[in-house]
C-alpha cells in the first residue's frame, strides 16, 4: 500500500506549482487510502486539503516541513506529520512561530517543544543526511 507522505502543493511558495485539486485528484487515481500533505514552513492548504479528501473517503494525513539548523551549525529540512490533535496543535504553533518571528530557527534546543503528538521524518531532498 502507497501512502506518499511528503507532499507539497502551491501553498509552498517557490517549492511546488501543484494544485489542491491535483493531489486529491492523484490519491484517487492511485485508488489511495490517505496521502499527506507537508507544506513548507506552512499550513495554509490544510483545509482545502482534507475537505476535498473527506468527501472523497481519503484519509488526510497533515504534516509540516520545516528548516532545522544543527549542532554542527547546517541547516536542513526536518518533516513533522501530526499525529493526534495535540500534534496538530505543536504544528500551527510551529508554523505561525516561523512565518512570524524573523529570528526563529528550529533547531535542538527548542525541537521538544513542538515533538509531543508529531512524527519526525527524516531523509530526502535537503534532509538531515543529504550530504553524505
């Protein structure tokens, strides 16, 4: 069973030129059960998202990918999916805390904060481990 989990769409501005409509469209081509969708740095897209994908039976899985800068001092991209509401709740917190504060960086000192009900994915396109 297929369940993409790292999906952005035109709400990841400069990142990705696919629509809503085109991801719902795909999962039900595809005859998937859920499909996420992981904008960067942002949430905007959630509700079109898992409104269309209610309607169509989908499971909306909702996630964020985010820059994360390490003890080392590079900077790379982390994946969070939600995992209960609690989860879902550390995410917009997170969102709005990069969208809003210049200065914020995600990093391993503040990680935990936004940890609890979330899922840490790791590896692909500016990941943790694309360099090596």
């Amino acid at each position: 069973m297929l369940i993409p989990l790292r999906n952005y769409s035109n709400y990841s501005i400069c990142e990705s030129n696919i629509k809503i409509q085109d991801l719902v469209d795909f999962a039900i081509d595809k005859d998937l059960t859920a499909i996420a969708l992981t904008d960067y740095k942002l949430l905007s897209g959630v509700l079109e998202f898992s409104t269309k994908l209610q309607k169509k039976g989908i499971q909306t899985i909702i996630g964020i990918d985010v820059d994360f800068i390490t003890s080392m001092g590079n900077l790379c991209r982390l994946t969070l999916i939600a995992k209960n509401q609690d989860g879902y709740k550390n995410l917009c917190t997170l969102s709005t805390k990069i969208n809003t504060e210049n200065n914020f960086t995600l990093s391993i000192a503040n990680i935990d904060e936004y940890s609890n009900g979330n899922i840490l994915i790791l590896g692909g396109l500016y990941s943790y481990f694309y360099e090596l």
